[in-house]
C-alpha cells in the first residue's frame, strides 16, 4: 500500500516493532488499548483504518485473558476513536469464518447472512462475535463511514503461525475418529491482497473470503505424508490439553469442534460484489504451506509419543475418502 502513489501515506500501529524494513511505512509503538490511539487518527488525519489485531493465539498473547482485552477491549478503543474522527471515511475490519462455529448441526455452506448453529460462549469465536457486534453498532453511529467486514478462511501460508498450522506441524496428526472435517483455506498473500483490495475499492458490507474448494482433513493428512492417529474426540481433547500445557501447538476446544464438524462457507458476494477472486484454491494453499514444512522431529514428537503410551488403542477405521473431482466454492 505504501508504495500505491494513489496512498499519500501509510501508517502502521502495534506494540511490537516490525522486525524487518517496512519501506515506506511510518511506525508508531502503541496500544490499541489505550485511547493515544484517538490521538494518533486525529493528529495524522487518517481517512482510512485497517483493523488486523484479532488474534487467535493466547499464547502469543500472554494468555487467555490478555488475548481478551486485545480483541474485546482493543477493538472497542479503536472503534471509540475511529468514531469521534471526522476524517475518517473507511474502515476495513480483518474477521474470521471461525464466528460461524463449527457443529454437526451446520450448513453445507454458510452464507454472510446465517448465524451460528450454536453461539459461541467461550475463546477466540466469542471474542469475535463481539467485535462484529460492536463494528455493526459502529457502522449504524457513522453512516458516513464505509466499513468492509472481511471473514477469512482459515489462513494458511509458509510464515503463518496459527492453531491449525501448529496442528498440521504435528508429526503424528490426532484425528477424531468417525469424523472427516470440511476444510477451506486462505493463502497469506490472498489476505494480503483481499486487504489491500477492500482498502482501494468502495465497497460495503460483510464477505466471506475463501480459497476455491473443499479439503477433506483425511486428504490433508495425505497429502502431507504424515501418520494421523484417529482418537475419541475426548482423547484428542487430552492430546489439545497436554501439547497446550507443553507449549506445543494452541489446541482449545472450539479448535476440537472444527477438527470434527469442520466448516464450509460460501463465497459468492467475495466475487460478485467484492470483486475479488483469490490466487490460490483451498488445495493449492494447502500444498504451499506443506511445501516447506520442515522434518518431523523434536520436543512435539516427544510430547506425543509418551502421551500415545497413556491412551487406549483405536479401534476399527473406515478406508480413507476417494480424492473429489472437484468442488464447488458456492
């Protein structure tokens, strides 16, 4: 964006400074937390806003309830500034399909219309249902504002770190037995680029944004050449708990629910009205991010073997799925 000579300027927020050059790119350390923020918008005339900071890790957070306070309270903050800033003409809000939930109840594919089978009451999904709750109530106060919601897959990429990266970075992969997760993805670079794309085009309104077609996550496992151990859904529930403690791979239980149920959403406004169409299908995500995974080995393998020798054996699992011919986005 910062190279774009229709942006007069770019301006990044965070409390940690970017660890390479970011060109152009004029850096202010602050919270969002804190209402500086307000000052910084108002000081710097900021005309549009990219709201990012919605993390799904607590442990790169610092745990459970600071990762709270950065999505809930964090959001509020910016909202609360954004709203008494005159200049302010776009917000463009990075959300996430992880607010649709995942149940045995869902739909073949969610639209941007539907609500959760079942509303979320605890973890990152709550945490989200209430940011878009509250950017809502902020686009009904500042109708003059455009605001872009943007419900990414789950994002997927060499340089990603996320709960289901650090579960497909497992050596021995735990599955729930009797189950076989839909699965979409996004390529970071497609996030990269839908971002950039909300930001340079006025268009309103709440997208899913979703690699083409579905990936089963017994086809995943395949793919990566890894060994899966199908489990009760409580023993990879013990697995997510143990590989947490241990510092792993976040693992929490709506984590779980999506490894069972898995999720498929619909992506028909992201390329009608949006006008975007990502780079990378579900599949080719998939395979840039297995590309330079690096050996197997280490403290995880560790961690799970001596957790394998305190669970029963598995019991019978059906043949794994043909691979599909194709599939339909929606």
């Amino acid at each position: 964006m910062a190279s774009d000579p229709a942006v007069s300027r770019v301006i990044g927020v965070d409390v940690v400074p970017p660890r390479g050059d970011v060109g152009d790119v004029s850096f202010v350390r602050a919270d969002i937390r804190n209402p500086v923020i307000a000052k910084i918008i108002a000081k710097e005339d900021v005309d549009t806003v990219v709201h990012m900071s919605v993390i799904a890790t607590p442990g790169s957070a610092g745990g459970r309830n600071t990762m709270k306070e950065l999505n809930v309270i964090g959001t509020m903050q910016l909202l609360a500034a954004c709203q008494k800033a005159p200049s302010l003409q776009h917000l463009v809000v990075k959300s996430t399909t992880t607010v649709y939930g995942a149940s045995s109840r869902d739909p073949a594919m969610f639209t941007e219309d539907m609500e959760p089978r079942r509303a979320p009451r605890a973890g990152y999904a709550k945490d989200v249902a209430e940011i878009e709750g509250y950017v809502r109530g902020f686009a009904r106060r500042r109708p003059d504002v455009r605001v872009t919601m943007l419900r990414a897959a789950n994002v997927i990429g060499p340089n990603v770190t996320s709960p289901i990266t650090s579960y497909f970075r497992l050596p021995v992969i735990p599955t729930v037995l009797g189950h076989d997760a839909r699965m979409q993805f996004l390529h970071e670079q497609d996030l990269m680029d839908v971002l950039a794309h909300a930001v340079r085009n006025d268009v309103p309104g709440t997208f899913n944004v979703a690699g083409d077609g579905v990936l089963m996550l017994s086809q995943a496992v395949r793919r990566m050449q890894r060994p899966s151990v199908p489990m009760p859904a409580f023993a990879v529930g013990k697995v997510g708990s143990t590989l947490r403690q241990a510092r792993v791979a976040e693992f929490s239980p709506e984590q779980l629910s999506f490894l069972t149920y898995g999720r498929g959403v619909d992506t028909t406004r992201m390329r009608r009205v949006l006008g975007f169409d990502p780079k990378y299908s579900t599949a080719e995500a998939f395979a840039d991010f297995v590309s330079l995974l690096p050996p197997t080995g280490g403290r995880s393998e560790r961690v799970l073997a001596g957790l394998a020798r305190q669970l029963p054996p598995p019991g019978p699992t059906l043949p794994p799925p043909p691979e599909p011919v194709g599939a339909d986005h929606g």
